[in-house]
C-alpha cells in the first residue's frame, strides 16, 4: 500500500506528539516503556536511539486529514497520534499470534521478549492511547465529544478484534465465502480507517451527517486495500518475493473466487497446494497458474476496479471544495496501486 505524499507533513505532526505523550507518561529504569518505543521505530533492541527513516504514521495522517477537510483542528494532531497508539497496541497482538513481523522488517516484540511480555506491551499502549484521547478534554474538546471519542475508538478495537479472530479462523476452512470475506476485511481493516476518519471529523466539529458516508468511505476504502494486497501478494511485482500470508494459508480473495467457482479439476489442484500443512515456495507459480486459469485474478482486478470507482463516487458526492476532494481521490489512488 503506498503512502499519499500530501499526507507526509500530518504524519511528520503526529510524530512530534506521539513522542509527547511519552514524555508526559515514561518512568525511568522500566525496561516495558523501552520496549514499546522499540514498537514504535524509536529505539533499538538495546534501547539506544535508532537511525532512519520514522515508521509510517498513515491512520493519525489520515485523522488529520479528515480534520483539515472540515475546517482543520490542533486537536487533530493529538488524536492522531492516540490512533497510531492504538494501531501499534493491535500490531504487537498481531504479530505474536501470527507469528509475524512488523512491516518495516524488524523483529517483533514477541520475538525478543517473549509473548508474556508483548502482551503488557501491546495492553500498554492501549492503555496510552485512551489517556491520550481523555487529555483531549484539556486541550479544548468537550466532555460529550471527548467521551463520543474514546467510545468511538474502543468500538473500532473490538470490531478489529472481531475481523481477526475471524481471519485466523479462515485458515484452515475450505468453505470461506466472498461474502464472508468483506465482513472480515470490513471489521477488521475497516474499523481502523474509519476509527481515523472518521474522529479526524470529530476533531474539526464536523456535522453528525458526515459520518455515515465517511464510515462507508472507510470501509469501501479498506476493501480496496485489502484486495490490491491480496493481488499484490500472489502476484507481486518483484518476482522474488514471497508474501508471508500466502505462505500462512490467508485467505485471499482470489483463493477464495476459485474454491467457489473454479471446475473441479482446478479446485482439486488448489487444495492439493494451498491446504498441504506446509507450503513450500516451489509451489506458488503453479498456486498462481490454477488462478489465473480459473479466471480468478481476473475476477479479483475487476473487483478492485469496481471498489476505486465506488470510492470516488462517493468523494465526488461530498459536499467538499475542489481541492479537498482532488487531495482524497489522489490518497485513494496512491492506497490502492501496486507496491514496488
């Protein structure tokens, strides 16, 4: 998923205040506040500073997005930054029951101290994020909103919970559905964009009356997501790449067009690849040729055409000026192209 370049200033500003609301909360020689600025691409194993490029802060972008689109906030900025908490709390849950890593390649808190402690990491984070979100009530947010807020971003964790405990439980079934599919990726990514989007409004004192159309915004946006990074996956553009969740039995959306549609034959074919206990890299040319011959990544990429042009249907429907709504067709288009 790319990153829109007109979102690098927002995520430069939630920087600067997710590192705020670790000064205002570190306490001193407890290894736990250093292992969850190492989640956060600050520090190293050994807890000295690291050296690169920050990792992305999109959702707290996108909250203040969202908020300069209805007039603009500082308070959007802090929001922001309680979003990327959040993220990062799911992150680390994620990871260890995945047995995965994070997206900018370094080992996950679960591999260098153990599940136990990437739990406290994860729940501590959390944890910042809510406190992050009630401060918001002395920076100039009222009680109502401030308490529609933290109601708002706790609804978005257990909906992402929901949309996770279903797609660890896809893995191993033969009879996952499309259907049953966009109500995953809806929970799951969805709730997170939208968690983003939609507080971004909040934040700016946007009417009540915008937020239907930005949560289905959000979700027809995650869906497209998801499935470009399906298509990515099984068909990426470096052809020596080898996607961890086609390796782990996900199930993608093309997988999941041709166990429903396919002939028997090629049915057949894929179970013998894509259910086998391990699958081994040697398997996915021959993965990819019974979808293509099956005519399922076809299906897929008219599927993700249909998902762009419904979003910006709806950009175009919003009551916005020309710039605003130019600045969201050029983020949907830059979220949903190819990865390098």
């Amino acid at each position: 998923m790319g990153i829109p370049s007109i979102l690098i200033d927002h995520e430069e500003k939630v920087e600067l205040r997710m590192r705020q609301i670790f000064e205002k909360h570190d306490i001193p020689n407890l290894p736990l506040y250093r292992m969850m600025q190492y989640q956060l691409g600050w520090l190293g194993k050994d807890g000295i500073p690291e050296v690169g490029p920050t990792p992305s802060r999109l959702y707290g972008a996108l909250c203040m997005e969202s908020a300069n689109t209805f007039g603009g906030s500082v308070l959007s900025e802090h929001a922001g930054a309680a979003i990327e908490m959040l993220v990062n709390s799911i992150s680390v849950h994620e990871e260890m029951q995945t047995v995965g890593n994070p997206s900018h390649s370094r080992d996950a808190v679960w591999w260098v101290w153990g599940p136990a402690q990437a739990i406290n990491v994860g729940d501590s984070l959390h944890a910042l994020s809510r406190l992050s979100i009630f401060g918001l009530q002395k920076l100039g947010l009222t009680a109502e909103l401030t308490v529609q807020a933290v109601s708002h971003t706790d609804q978005c964790s257990l909906n992402y919970y929901e949309g996770q405990f279903l797609d660890l439980s896809f893995q191993e079934r033969l009879d996952v559905s499309e259907n049953q599919y966009e109500q995953m990726v809806v929970a799951k990514n969805g709730s997170l964009l939208s968690s983003a989007i939609q507080l971004g409004a909040m934040m700016a004192s946007a009417s009540d009356s915008y937020q239907p159309v930005l949560r289905e915004f959000a979700i027809k946006l995650a869906l497209a997501i998801q499935i470009q990074t399906d298509l990515s996956d099984l068909w990426p553009t470096n052809p020596n790449s080898i996607s961890f969740r086609v390796m782990n039995k996900s199930k993608l959306l093309p997988v999941i067009n041709a166990l429903e549609n396919a002939t028997l034959a090629q049915k057949k074919s894929l179970g013998s690849i894509y259910f086998k206990r391990v699958m081994d890299p040697s398997d996915l040319p021959e993965l990819r040729q019974i979808l293509e011959n099956a005519g399922s990544k076809q299906y897929t990429e008219f599927k993700l055409k249909q998902a762009k042009e419904n979003l910006l249907q709806i950009v175009d429907s919003l009551d916005l000026g020309f710039e605003a709504k130019n600045r969201w067709v050029e983020i949907v288009n830059a979220m949903t192209e190819n990865e390098p």
